[in-house]
C-alpha cells in the first residue's frame, strides 16, 4: 500500500498539480464546477444545507469524483445562519 508521500510524489512526477482551497461562509451559494473533491463543515450551531438536505452542526460531508480524472458538478449549498467550512481540491 502506498503512503500519502509516496502519491504525492507520483503526482508530481506526473506534473500534476492539486490546489485545495479554504472557505469559511455564512450565506448560499455554488462550488466551481471542475473540482475533484469538496468537504462541507457545518461548524456554526443552526443546520445548514448541502444540496437541498440538511447539514447539521458538527457534521461533516465530502464527496469526491474519484480517481480516473472525473471532476464534480457545480454543488449548491446555504450556510445562512450558521458557519459552514468548505474545502475543495482541484
């Protein structure tokens, strides 16, 4: 089995590059179509929503396209209210 270094350098190898991102939120909106993973964190204390099911506080979603170079859709979600923590790669 290999270790997250040992993929981590296979990616470079390869010359492919993952950017995450760290976003914090209180109010709707989209991830960018493209993404290969995304993790929504409700942090705040009234429950948020990810598409159109309910986030509760302190839980946790990630979706990923997996590993034969699929990209996710656009996502819809809506923090209002609340504190929702999303982390995507690309």
């Amino acid at each position: 089995m290999a270790s997250s270094s040992d993929i981590s350098l296979e990616l470079i190898q390869r010359g492919i590059k993952r950017v995450p991102t760290y976003t914090r939120v209180s109010a709707g909106g989209n991830t960018p179509k493209g993404i290969r993973s995304v993790t929504f964190y409700n942090a705040g204390a009234a429950n948020a929503t990810v598409l159109t099911t309910n986030l509760l506080p302190q839980e946790k979603l990630t979706i990923d396209a997996g590993g034969q170079g699929d990209h996710l859709d656009e996502i819809s979600y809506d923090g209002s209210g609340t504190d929702l923590v999303i982390v995507t790669i690309t």
